[in-house]
C-alpha cells in the first residue's frame, strides 16, 4: 500500500507543499498544473470487523504519522482510527484532535479512547468541517485525514479549502473514500 490511500491527497499536498490562503496549494516554481485527486483503491478484505481495523491500520500506516505530530481526524466515527494514531503518538508529544458532527459517534470515541483522553494524548470534539474555527482556535497539523468522509469525495477542492487554514505549512492532508458498494 506504499504511497496509496484509498483517496489519496493531491500530489502537492502529500509532498508537504504549503498550503496558500483560501486552501489552494502554493506551488512556488512549479507547474501551473493545478494537481487532482485521484481515487486509489487498495486490496478489500471480507466484510467483518476485523478487516475494518485492518483497513484502518493500513490507513494509519499510510499516514507516517510521527510521535511529535499534532494530528487532525476529520469524521472519527467510533474512534477506531484514533486508537492507532495515539498508539503512534504515545511516545512523543504529539496530540490527535478528533472531530464528529454525531454527537453519539464523539461519545463513543471517547469511551473507547478514555486512557489517551486522559493522557492527554486526545481529545474528541463534536462540530462540522465547516465550522472549525470556534472549536480549533489557532491550532495548525502536521496531518489532518478522513476516511469515508463524502465532500472529499464530492467536492475535494472546498474539503482543501476548508482544511487549508489549519495546516501547518509543511502540512499534509490524507482523505480514504470508499464508494458505496452498489456503485461497484
């Protein structure tokens, strides 16, 4: 699964260039190309828990996320991708910060993760994309990602947008989209 993700970030962005007011990749002596995303698929296991975990942890992995890295998931859902990001941030400073607009889902991703809430290694917090500056202040990531999150889907450049301004400038954003399985 090396370099692939199953909706992998803009060439630019995943090489960490800086991200321009408004979302848009500041590509400084580069191609005026404005880079697409492309749809990656990688290998799909069976359909049981297991193989959800294990298609999380190959997302996870896929990230690089390093122990010193501020972290932002976009769209946690139970928090089963949070587990294995803290778990790589446990032995550094790096904090993950984990948002849902389901109230429920927040709850439920909390209680799975309470040792790294704790631990201040994350924090879990209920809001929309579109609606980050109240709940993220001046923070900026290193890596911000979502899987199943459909305006990564529908809309990549506003999801960009949306996500530029709490990146840092070498930042990077991952986003893994499975299409619903009647459309395969």
């Amino acid at each position: 699964l090396a370099g692939r993700g199953l909706f992998d970030s803009p060439p630019a962005l995943r090489a960490g260039v800086p991200i321009a007011r408004g979302g848009a990749p500041a590509l400084a002596a580069r191609s005026a190309h404005r880079p697409r995303w492309r749809p990656q698929r990688p290998p799909r296991a069976s359909g049981t828990i297991h193989a959800m975990s294990e298609r999380l942890r190959a997302i996870v992995d896929e990230l690089d996320i390093q122990p010193d890295d501020p972290v932002l998931e976009i769209g946690c859902g139970h928090g089963v991708a949070a587990t294995l990001v803290c778990e790589r941030l446990a032995a550094g400073t790096g904090r993950l910060t984990a948002i849902d607009r389901s109230a429920k889902m927040i709850d439920a991703a909390t209680k799975r993760n309470a040792a790294h809430v704790q631990a201040g290694t994350a924090e879990f917090l209920v809001g929309k994309l579109e609606d980050l500056g109240p709940l993220l202040g001046d923070r900026r990531f290193d890596v911000v990602f979502a899987v199943g999150v459909g305006l990564f889907h529908r809309a990549p450049g506003r999801a960009r947008a949306l996500v530029g301004p709490w990146l840092k400038p070498t930042g990077r954003v991952h986003a893994f989209f499975d299409p619903p399985a009647r459309a395969r």
